[in-house]
C-alpha cells in the first residue's frame, strides 16, 4: 500500500492568484481546479456571490510532488503562516538559485542561500502569500 503526504494550502479569497504565482515561479502543472460556482448547488442554501469565483479544490503538480489548494468560505477563520512548510528539493544548484528567487518576490528571506553542513545550497523564504518554503539542493545521485 502507497501512502503519500500532500501538503495542502487554505487561502483566504487569493487561490487563483497563488496557483498563477506558482506556475509562472515553479512550473507548477494545473491537474485540476473546481470553483465553489462550479459546484453542484443547493437550493436551500444559495451561495454568495463573493463565494462563486473562490478554489473549492485545486491540485497542481511539481515535478514529482503534488500541492493541493482551497480558499475559504466567506466568514471562516483563516490564519496565514507558518502552519504549512514546503521543502523543494534538487540537486541543481542553478534551479535551487531560480526557485529562491522567484520564491522571495515580495517575501521575506527568513535564511539567506548559502552552503550548510547538510546541504552545498540551502536558503529559507516566506513568499508573498505567507507560506514558508525551505530550497534544498542535494547531492547528484
């Protein structure tokens, strides 16, 4: 049996704008996008209109890995932050180069790029969007 983990981001009414913001930055691959208008209804409770045009669900794929998005309903509580990490890993120091600093337009470099014990290329950034990403380069294999 597979079991694989998929981290998830919830936004608050800006999906379409990070899934975008994504592809451009990371090659991100669009696998699928549902809105909450396009959606089966329900008669007894009519959505708002401010809900129709936000990510019900969205999976976008990453070289190998899968992310997987949603906005709000209107009203729920939303916290934007570090309750997700996303660690990018490869071993092409120039790729590693070009996610960092697609990643920190508009962010905050939390760990500036550089060669660490663990890693010859390892930097830390929170994107414009809040969501902290950890750039690994690994060694060839």
């Amino acid at each position: 049996m597979m079991v694989q983990v998929f981290p998830y981001l919830v936004m608050d009414g800006n999906a379409k704008e990070a899934i975008n913001f994504y592809q451009e930055v990371l090659g991100a691959e669009v696998l699928y996008v549902q809105t909450f208008g396009e959606s089966p209804g329900d008669p007894e409770y009519p959505l708002p209109e401010e809900t129709k045009d936000r990510i019900m669900h969205a999976t976008l794929k990453i070289g190998e890995s899968e992310l997987m998005f949603s906005d709000t309903f209107p009203g729920q509580p939303h916290a934007t932050g570090n309750q997700v990490t996303l660690c990018i890993t490869t071993s092409d120091p120039e790729k590693s180069k070009k996610l960092f600093e697609g990643l920190k337009q508009e962010g905050e470099v939390t760990m500036p790029l550089q060669k660490t014990i663990f890693s010859p290329l390892y930097g830390c950034v929170i994107d414009k969007f809040g969501v902290n990403f950890q750039i690994y380069t690994g060694e060839e294999s």
